[in-house]
C-alpha cells in the first residue's frame, strides 16, 4: 500500500498505511491521542478560568545559552512539515539542528532564519514557494520531505544572552520506507569579507550518493555597481579543477536575468522554485550597503551526484573599461541536499559574534 511519503495532486487521492502524527508544546511526544493536555505551560495564566484544553501550553521558553529539544521522535517515516514562529532578537542566534538515527553528527545545522531563507527577522518579506513559505509577520515554514529509519531529533540552540520564546509545530508520517530513500541535509556557511579574487564556497566535503536541490544565498555588496557576474559551479563525483555544471552568472543561477534591473531598480520577486525576497537598500544613513536574499530550489531538476559533491559561486562585478572585478563581499549560504548515510563532520558554525548581522 502507498507509504505516504508524497502527497501532491497525483497521489493526495491514495488510501496509504502512514499515521499521521505532529509535535508541539501541546504534546511533546506526538503520542496518538495525547495533544491538547498540558496543565502548565506559557498560556495558563490566560485559561486560568477556562482549564485544561483551552491553549495552556502554545509555546515555549529557551533559556539564554542553552539548547531545547524541539522534537525526539523514535520510530520509521518521515517530517513532512515545520512550521515555526517566535524568538529574539536576532534569528542568527537560534541555531536549528536535526539529527537522523542514531547519528550525533547533525544533518541540518543552520541559523534559524538562514535555514527558512529569511535571514533578518526584524527586515521581514513574504517568501511564496514550494519548499519554504514566510507569511506575516514571521510564519516559517519548510516542506521538504525529511525521511527518517529510527530516529529522528530536532534542537534548537539559544546563543543570546535573553531567553526565547518559540511556537512550532512538527507534522510527520510514521510509515514504511523504501530502501532507496536519502536524508535531507542542510548546511550554513559565511565569508564576511571574501577574499580577494577567492570564490565562495557553497558546500564542500560531501561524500556519499545523493542530489542537491536547493540554495539560499544573503548576499551583501561592499562595492558600488552590478555584483553578480559570478558563475556557479557543480563538481560531480571527481571533479577537480573544473566542474561538470557551470553556470553564467548569479541573476541566471537564480533565474532571473540583466541583474534584476526593471527601470533602474532591483526588482523583487517570489515563485515556487526561485526568487529574490529581499533588497535591502541603503537608505543614507546608518543603511549603508545594499543586501539580498535569494532563494533557488531544484525541486524538478535535481543534481545528482554518486560519490562527492562540491558547490561554489564566484563573486564578481565591474570594472571601468568593461573588465571584470572580484568582489570581496560579505556572503552567506545555506545549502540544502539529500545523501546516503554517514554524514559529514563539518568544522564548528562561526561564533556569536561573527553569526551577528547588522
């Protein structure tokens, strides 16, 4: 019988053997028959004379300097939906990791707001696709399908020195899987200055079999002039010096083109598989570099890779005389991907401090 794992127009009509099941501050276990039943929690001041059932526990604090458990979940199937909302100050300071099977290497390990490709939570923009959605005031959402044989885990690190507080909602399937079925991994990364004549790297040390199939890039400008001339680049299983995928440039990565330019402005833009949600302008004063956030899921063209995978973009602009420049900007990534078992141990995240953007 159908196990559930997709559930889009073609097969939404399919009677399947998966249990629905979801995580909150209402019920931390997912257990079946059990939401809805706290006593304590941070609403029950406000049902104080309504009781139990009527919202006593829709979210939860995280103390400063200390990580939460958002969701252990010990079975087979699959998350098929996060949905998430809440904080501090800075969503650079919520660091989200999930961890498959009994592995204590995360496979996701992101800056809150990275992971749901909205960097910034105080600078908010709606985010319309099929992977992530950000609806006002600050909705996260992920879709991506993030199977799981025995275990799953999901944390929530607070490096700030205040305490947060978050609401959230885990849905997954318990379901049979097929053997052929990957992890979804998601890994951020940030240059702040790049190098010059360096190019930024994307991801790099995976190893495995598996396809990518998303990036989201925060983009700042430390230059005047069009930035994005860069080629982004697929090494495939070997690839050395030169990749097997080349791109033309960082507007066509993300599928616009002529540098998002509609009548001498940036030109924001959201769809199901791409977009550029966000142009921070200098406003002259205290706004003084242009940034963007930019998003490109490869959903129906996934890039498959049998034994290793690397990812890099250039960063690169104008000079007078039309001749090209490296740009030694401030950039910052997450990458998403699925892969075969065991994971990667990537170096340590930046620390607080280098995480912080102003």
């Amino acid at each position: 019988m159908f196990n559930g794992l997709c559930s889009n127009l073609d097969d939404i009509a399919k009677l399947s053997c998966a249990r629905s099941r979801s995580i909150s501050p209402e019920n931390f276990t997912g257990e079946k028959g059990k939401g809805g039943m706290a006593t304590e929690g941070t609403g029950a001041s406000c049902a104080r004379d309504l009781g139990q059932g009527w919202k006593i526990s829709p979210s939860v604090p995280i103390k400063a300097h200390s990580t939460f458990t958002l969701a252990d979940i010990c079975s087979e199937g699959a998350i098929k939906h996060i949905w998430l909302t809440g904080g501090c100050e800075c969503w650079r300071w919520l660091i989200l990791r999930i961890y498959w099977d009994d592995s204590d290497i995360p496979a996701v390990e992101s800056p809150l707001g990275d992971f749901f490709a909205t960097p910034l939570a105080d600078d908010y923009k709606p985010l319309h696709s099929l992977a992530m959605c950000v609806h006002p005031r600050s909705g996260l959402n992920c879709y991506f399908t993030m199977p799981f044989k025995r275990r799953a885990r999901l944390t929530l690190e607070n490096l700030a020195d205040n305490d947060a507080v978050i609401y959230y909602q885990i849905d997954y399937v318990e379901t049979k899987l097929d053997d052929e079925i990957a992890y979804f991994c998601a890994r951020f990364n940030r240059v702040n200055p790049l190098p010059y004549k360096e190019v930024y790297t994307i991801l790099d040390g995976v190893r495995g079999k598996g396809q990518y199939v998303g990036t989201h890039m925060f983009w700042g400008v430390n230059n005047n002039g069009w930035w994005g001339e860069g080629e982004i680049k697929f090494y495939l299983d070997g690839d050395t010096e030169f990749p097997t995928i080349c791109g033309t440039g960082t507007e066509d990565y993300f599928c616009g083109s002529y540098n998002f330019d509609v009548k001498g402005q940036y030109t924001e833009y959201s769809s199901p598989y791409c977009g550029l949600t966000k142009v921070t302008r200098p406003d002259g004063t205290y706004q003084a570099n242009t940034r963007f956030s930019l998003y490109r899921w490869h959903i129906t063209d996934p890039i498959y890779f049998e034994s290793d995978l690397r990812v890099t973009i250039q960063a690169l602009g104008w000079r007078k005389g039309g001749k090209y420049l490296p740009l030694q900007d401030d950039i910052s990534s997450v990458a998403y991907w699925y892969q075969t078992a065991p994971f990667t141990k990537f170096e340590p995240l930046c620390d607080r401090d280098f995480l912080e953007t102003i």
